[in-house]
C-alpha cells in the first residue's frame, strides 16, 4: 500500500490538466454548440481534437479521487464543506441571473437546478461524485476484505460489460429522431462507470508497483489511445456532416437531444478514453514524488473552476464573453482555444481561491 502521508504534486498538475481538459471540451460543445461543422473546413478537425479529451479528464479525475479515497475515512465536514462550495455558487448564480436576466431567460429547470443542484443534477459529475463518496466507506471495507484476483475479476468483468462492449457493440439511436431501437448498454449510467472506476483507481493503489512499469510503454499506450479516439472522433463526425437519417451512437441514459455525433466516440466508458487515462495516471504516479504549496494549493480550485464555468448561467455568461464560434472560420481557431481555455481556467480559479480565503475560511470552512 502506498504511502500518501504528504500530497504528491505530480498528482495534483495532474488535476489541474483534468480540469484544462474538461474546459476545452466546454469551450467547443458549450461554446460552439450549434454550428454547422464542414468537413471542408480545417477547422473542423481542430474542433474534433479540442473535444476530445473532456472525458479523459473526468475519468481522471475520478481516478486520482479513488486512489486517494481507499485509504481515507469519510467524514461528514468533509461533505459538508463540499456541499457548501456546491450551494454557494449556485445560490451567487442564480442571484446573479435573476438580477441581470430577463424573466424568460430564467427557465423552471434552470431554476430547480439552481435550487437544489446536487439532486436536481444541476452538475450530473457532482451528482455522481457526491454519491460516490457516501458509498466510498462501504466500498473500501468490501475493496479491502477481498482478495486481489476477485478484484481484478471484479474489474475485468465491469470494463467488458460497460465499457469494451459499449465500445464495439453501441446503443444505437435514430438521427434526428433519436429514438433507440437496439443497442447493448447493460442498464449502463455515469454513475455506474464511477462506481467501476473506483475499483480501479483502488486497484492501483493497493496492488501497483509503478516501479515496474516502463514510462515508454505508458506513453506508448496513451499515444495509440488517443489516435484511435482522434480518428474515431472524425470518422463519426464526418458522418454527421454529411447525412441527417443516418444511425449513429448513444446510450438512452444520456439527455442526447443536443449531442452532435462527433462527441460519442470519447464517452467516459469508451475503451480508448479509459486505457488512455489510465496510462497518463500511471505515467504521474510514476514520477518522482515531490511536494510544492503553491501548486498544491492552486489544484485546490480545480473543482471551483468547474463548478464555475460548467454552471448553467455561468457558461452562458463566460461563452457569450469569448463567443468561441466567432472563430470557426478563422485561422486562428487553435490558438484562440488554447488562450481561451487557459483565461478561463485561470479567472475561474482566482475567483475560487479568494472565496476560499474568505467565505469558506470565515464561513462554512
């Protein structure tokens, strides 16, 4: 078991690149949403690579949250300051909403989310994660009263029936109707797939000698991922531009009524996101441990940053400010995303770090 006494940095600039990640992939299906994407246009597949790696970070995320989980006893403060950081941006939004919005902006499911965010789905990953860690106690006492092989039975059994079949096999939806008429999902939800990735971020924890694997072999594997990700996010999206009654993947779990095509090939669940994120988990594990404040305390905003951005209100506000779409035709698209997505993560961050040296120091903190 590893020793975690003192916060490895090399995980944390690895939150702070989920983070980053989950911000480009807003920038173009948030930022973008509704442009019509031409296979004709560069452009396009420079839209297909900043889109890609949204759920690579998510999975991250919950990766480097399992591996710290196993091995820490839940407690209600901890939650409950959580809950506070959850409600106090949601509660300033809304306000913020109401103040500068018109009446018809401000719709009923925008306002229940708003009010009641984490049952309300207001963020369908805080949903999940805050579920994840009520159950975290009573996964880590079943984690760590079985043996190592019925953990990786556990694990093999859960990445074939939710992620490899998923993967080969898709649900399939009518476009545009998007009614599912067939399709393998194994009564598939995010929430599932978090649970499966606990037993593996807990795995590597309890059980991985990363003394032993080949940072060339790592890199190797995350390389090929993501060039079977890029493709298959292209090949599908070149599809959408070109028909509008062809069938094309979804899992009926999903809201799917907004999702463009390319942005199913890199679901959390897809194999390739999976096996590239778990070898860009490794390659930091790999890495000589070493500890920085600074950085350490920057990485404590990467939920911030996400409750802020990814807020209903304050996405609308924070695109309609860089207005992303703007540039699909410019030469420029690349560099703007980049630049942007950076502003975006380092504004947001700064916003976080001063309620954390004020409201949650004085407040619930």
């Amino acid at each position: 078991m590893k020793s975690k006494s003192q916060r490895n940095t090399n995980l944390e600039i690895l939150r702070i690149i989920t983070m980053l990640l989950i911000v480009a992939h807003h920038y173009i299906v948030h930022g973008m949403k509704g442009v019509n994407f031409a296979i004709t246009n560069t452009n396009t597949y420079f839209v297909y690579f900043l889109a890609m790696f949204g759920k690579i970070g998510v999975v991250l995320f919950v990766l480097i949250s399992a591996y710290f989980m196993i091995d820490i006893k839940f407690t209600l403060r901890k939650l409950l300051i959580l809950g506070g950081e959850i409600y106090f941006y949601s509660f300033l939004f809304l306000g913020l909403a109401i103040a500068f919005l018109s009446p018809s902006e401000l719709t009923v499911a925008n306002l229940g989310k708003s009010l009641l965010p984490i049952s309300h789905n207001g963020y369908w990953f805080i949903t999940c994660y805050i579920i994840l860690m009520l159950f975290s106690p009573f996964l880590n006492k079943f984690i760590k009263s079985i043996s190592r092989g019925t953990h990786v039975k556990i694990i093999l059994l859960s990445v074939l029936l939710w992620s490899i079949c998923p993967t080969i096999l898709p649900a399939m939806v009518s476009y545009p109707t998007q009614t599912v008429f067939v399709g393998n999902t194994f009564q598939y939800t995010p929430l599932v797939w978090f649970f499966v990735l606990y037993f593996i971020g807990s795995y590597i924890c309890l059980y991985v000698d990363t003394n032993k694997l080949s940072f060339n072999k790592l890199f190797g594997g995350l390389i090929i991922s993501l060039i079977i990700i890029y493709i298959g996010t292209c090949i599908f999206g070149i599809l959408d531009t070109n028909s509008t009654a062809h069938l094309w993947w979804a899992l009926p779990s999903f809201d799917i009524t907004d999702l463009a095509l390319y942005r199913l090939f890199s679901l959390e669940n897809n194999f390739f996101v999976l096996s590239a994120s778990v070898c860009l988990f490794l390659a930091f594990l790999k890495r000589k441990p070493f500890s920085n404040k600074y950085i350490n305390y920057l990485a404590g905003s990467v939920l911030g940053v996400y409750l802020i951005h990814s807020n209903a209100f304050g996405r609308a506000f924070t695109w309609n400010v860089f207005k992303p779409a703007a540039y699909y035709n410019s030469p420029n698209l690349l560099a703007m995303g980049i630049v942007t997505v950076f502003i975006v993560y380092l504004v947001c961050s700064g916003i976080d770090i001063i309620r954390r040296v004020t409201v949650e120091n004085y407040g619930y903190g």
